[in-house]
C-alpha cells in the first residue's frame, strides 16, 4: 500500500526536479511506489533509507536509465524526462556521480579534467587538443575547488580513494551541470576525508543544486540540510535529520537495525 503524500504537491514551476506518483516494477516488485519527490533549485537534499528502499531507482528514474510505468518525472518545470532517454538528460545539466570512482588512472589529475572538458572527442584526441586560456583556468578552477591543486600532475591511479571520489566530482564540476546527483559520497572515506567531502559538497552548492544518497549518518549532519527517507519506494518522513531521527517509522525501518 502506497504511503500518502507528507504534504501538498508543489507547483511544478517551482521546482527543478518533479517527480509525481512515480512507480517502477521489476517482475511484480515495486522499487518505487508512488514516489513523490520535489527539489528546488538551488537546494542541497539528503536521500537516506535501507538497502532496497528506491534511492538507486530513484536516480536511475531522474537520469533516464529507468522508465517509470506511471508517475510524472519533470526538470525546470516543463521537460518531461520519461521522454528523453541518457544522453539527451545529461546535455540538459543533470549530472550523476556514481558510487565506486571511474577516473582514468593512467592518466594525471589535469588530464582528467581535461577529458571530461572534451566531452564527446575520443580519448586520444582530447589529450592532444589545444586549451584555450579560458579552458584551463576552468580546471585550475575546479582543481582548488576538489582540493587537488598540488596534486594535477600526479597520477589519478596514486590517489587515496577519497581523494579520487573529489577528482570524479571535478570531473563532473567540468560539464557544469545544473544538478548532481551523488551517491554515497562518504563510502570507503577516513574520517578527515569524510569531513573534507561534506564541506566540498557545500562548496558545490553555492553554484548548483545537489542531491546526495548517503547511509552514513554523521556526514549527512555535517550537510546540515532537508532530508528524505525513502522506504519500500516512497517517502517515509522528511524534515532535518534530528526530526527523521526521532520519527518512531524510521526507527522502526530503518535506524533502529
């Protein structure tokens, strides 16, 4: 049975990010059910919720990976993304940083960037294309901004693992997205790196609006921002993270495994 909505829908207008009575079914199971999720522009949202609960569906459904069998799925108000497939969403400035890092490890920190700026070009010819002037202080731009700076010469392979998560992110940072979506940022990170990443995150959202899936409690208070908790492909409580923590549903379902 399908969780009512916490509160009235709003004007689609005023959202960046609709979603509406989505539903998804694999074989009979529903990975959402229902699901009603409304960012603002601007915003910075917390996703949390147990294994199974829709967060990866939820992001799949967003980014055009999944389509829903029913439901509305809208961005900045009037384009419709159950009718664009991946690509054509991600031109539109919505970005998805996944879990596990993907950087090109046999290549240094700049030149990562560098390919990330090139976009469509095979990788051999966006190692050898010329910057301009402009393109470059982008990327000395967006290696201050992931704290890579000292490291754009390096190796991607010879980063931490944290310290590769920030160089996918500055990789990401290179299409200028208008959102990210960022799944478990956190995962696999020492607790100096976890810290680091929280506030890299909000250095992030001064330009952009961020959604992040997370499990990892104490990074999602050092966000400070609205969280969600999905359960069984709805919205089980929403509000900041003291007052889902003190919701007895999510104890139940969740915080209190």
């Amino acid at each position: 049975m399908a969780i009512p909505p916490l509160h009235a829908a709003p004007e689609r207008g005023d959202t960046l990010l609709y979603l509406n009575g989505v539903t998804v079914s694999f074989d009979g199971f529903k990975a959402l059910n229902s699901l009603s999720l409304f960012i603002t522009a601007g915003e910075m949202r917390a996703i949390i919720g147990p294994n199974g609960a829709g967060k990866t569906t939820m992001m799949d459904v967003i980014t055009g990976k999944t389509r829903p069998q029913s439901g509305d799925v809208y961005f900045n108000g009037d384009i419709d993304l159950t009718q664009l497939d991946e690509a054509r969403i991600a031109n539109l400035g919505i970005g998805r940083k996944f879990q596990k890092p993907t950087v090109f490890e046999s290549q240094s920190v700049f030149d990562n960037l560098k390919l990330a700026l090139a976009g469509q070009r095979r990788v051999f010819e966006s190692l050898f294309f010329r910057l301009s002037s402009e393109q470059r202080d982008r990327i000395e731009s967006v290696l201050r901004t992931v704290s890579l700076f000292e490291k754009r010469w390096a190796l991607a392979g010879s980063l931490s693992h944290g310290q590769k998560q920030w160089l996918e992110l500055g990789m990401l940072l290179m299409q200028d997205p208008e959102v990210l979506l960022v799944d478990e940022p956190a995962a696999g990170m020492t607790d100096a790196e976890t810290a680091a990443t929280a506030e890299l995150l909000k250095e992030i959202n001064r330009k952009h609006t961020v959604i992040v899936v997370e499990h990892d409690m104490v990074f999602v208070r050092a966000l400070g921002v609205h969280v969600t908790v999905l359960h069984e492909g709805s919205v089980l409580a929403e509000g900041s993270l003291d007052k889902v923590q003190a919701n007895q549903k999510v104890i139940e379902v969740y915080l209190g495994r």
